[in-house]
C-alpha cells in the first residue's frame, strides 16, 4: 500500500499524519487520504480537482507530471510527498 506524506507547513492548518492508503495513481491514494482527512483537500486541491498552484506531489523522488487529472502511478510500496511552496523573505 503507497504511504502518503505531508511536509511539517500543512500541519498548522489541518492534521496531515503520514498514511498508508490504497491506491494505483496519486489521485486514487490522495482521494483515499481526503476520504478519512476530508479538510486536507481545500489545500491541495483547486475546486476542479487539480493541484493547486503552490502545491506538488512527488512520488518515489519524482515529481507528478499529471497535474490535472493526477493519473501517475504508484506502486503498491510507493511514497507520496505532499509539498507546499513557501515564499517570503
């Protein structure tokens, strides 16, 4: 089952423990995380269920090229990061 983490930045707003979930594409094993964290989504996710902006997801190191649909796979052993831009200075 692919686990799911959230960068220590969310964490202020919504509870974003690290998860093992099920899923074969970061938009199955995100929807399992959002499922039982339902107010994790408002900050990853637009209103069309895109990646927001300022948000990326990697997978096993590598960025998610599927921004829209979310349709990158993920094995059974797959980490997820969840990651939101930081800026100021």
């Amino acid at each position: 089952m692919p686990r799911v983490h959230f960068t220590p930045n969310l964490a202020r707003h919504v509870d974003t423990a690290s998860v093992q979930v099920d899923g074969a594409t970061a938009r199955d094993a995100l929807d399992a995380v959002f499922a039982v964290r339902p107010q994790a989504r408002g900050y990853v996710l637009d209103d069309q269920g895109a990646l927001r902006k300022h948000v990326q997801v990697f997978v096993d190191g590598g960025q998610i090229e599927d921004r829209q649909a979310l349709s990158d796979a993920v094995a059974p052993g797959s980490e997820l990061w969840v990651m939101q831009a930081l800026s100021g200075g």
